[in-house]
C-alpha cells in the first residue's frame, strides 16, 4: 500500500485529497491541530486514515510525526508529501500588523521546510522502494498578486522560489518537486477572512472592502 502525508486535512483542499487518496487505496497520514478533528477524520476516513497532531510551525512536533511515519511503514518509504496547509488573513498592508505578514512566512513557507526537511529521509530512494514526490499546493496568487491579498501573495510566491530550488536540489535523490496553483475554491478559507468587514473599519480603504 502506497503511502502519503498531507498537511492540513481538517478543511479543504487538504480534506478533499486525503478523502480521494484513501478512496483510491492509498494510506494517509493526515496533519490536524486538535485532538477533536483528529476523531472527527479517523471516523470519516477509516482505517486507512492516521492523524498526525501538529501544527507546521513547530519543527519539534513535525520531526515527531515525521518519526511516527517512520515507524509505522517500515522500508516501505513515502510514495509523497503533500504540503497543503495554509492561512490566508487578508487586509491592506498599510495597515495590517507586521505579524500577520510573519504569520503568513511561518506557515506558508517555514512550515513547509519544516515538512521536506523531515520527512525527506522517507522519500528518498532505497533498495525497497523508488523514490517519491512532494506536492506543493501553492495558489494563482503566487504568480499574481491582488490588493489585499499582499500577505498571502508574498507568501505564496516564495514557495514558489522555494519550490523551483528544490526541485534541483533534490535532483540529486530523485525526488520530484510539484507545484499546484490552484485559483479560487469554494473552502471554509473564505470564512476564517470574515475579519476583513470589520477589521478596517476608519481606514481609507473600509469602503472598497
């Protein structure tokens, strides 16, 4: 049985793949923050769901999970890592909060170090098993950037960079580098942005928002 972790799979685009990925026989290793969604996804999913509890931005916790893979799949190796998770918390820059930008970095980018530098041991090729892939979901916007979408747009235009390094560095192991811009989709992403109606209330920009 092919092997994959995804990031991010309570909502989504994380929680669509990991639902087609175990529809198709594949064993998923899912990232999810609480104890509550890790229930919630093993009911829905299955057996051939396991959920990892950690958030990106902890490199601790991700060498953890990364640890627990190991240990449950053996020589079998990773078939891919999908870095999926995301926050997207929209705003003009002239007045958003430095930390909402360095939010965007730490997860949409950092965390996805964190992810390749961790489980990179389990993708790459050995006697047992081929090497695999890792699948960056990146957006539209890491090729455009939108008012308001300035933090989430940087961010996702240096995973992009990050992505187009990789994928020549790990030439070396075999392991390909992907990268998906999807455009705009329906996900609960759009809800936790609810902010934006009230957050800006007084600036210039409160009545295009």
């Amino acid at each position: 049985m092919k092997s994959v972790v995804i990031t991010g799979v309570s909502t989504g685009i994380g929680h669509g793949t990991a639902a087609e990925l175990c529809r198709r026989g594949y064993r998923v290793f899912g990232s999810v923050r609480t104890e509550d969604q890790a229930a919630n996804l093993q009911r829905e999913f299955g057996s051939s769901f396991t959920p990892l509890l950690f958030d990106v931005t902890d490199a601790d916790a991700v060498g953890r999970a990364a640890a627990r893979v190991k240990e449950e799949i053996g020589d079998d190796g990773l078939f891919g890592l999908i870095n999926n998770a995301g926050i997207s918390n929209p705003g003009p820059l002239t007045s958003l909060s430095p930390d909402v930008l360095r939010q965007h970095f730490e997860v949409n980018v950092v965390g996805v170090l964190h992810m390749v530098q961790a489980f990179l041991p389990l993708l790459r090729a050995s006697k047992a098993h081929p090497p695999g892939r890792i699948v960056n979901i990146s957006s539209v916007s890491g090729r455009i950037a939108y008012p308001f979408m300035g933090p989430y747009a940087a961010s996702k235009h240096a995973l992009e960079a990050l992505s187009d390094s990789l994928r020549r560095e790990l030439l070396i192991y075999g392991v390909d580098v992907i990268v998906i811009q999807p455009g705009a989709i329906d996900t609960p992403i759009w809800d936790k942005a609810a902010h934006i109606r009230t957050s800006f209330d007084g600036t210039d920009y409160h009545p295009a928002l």
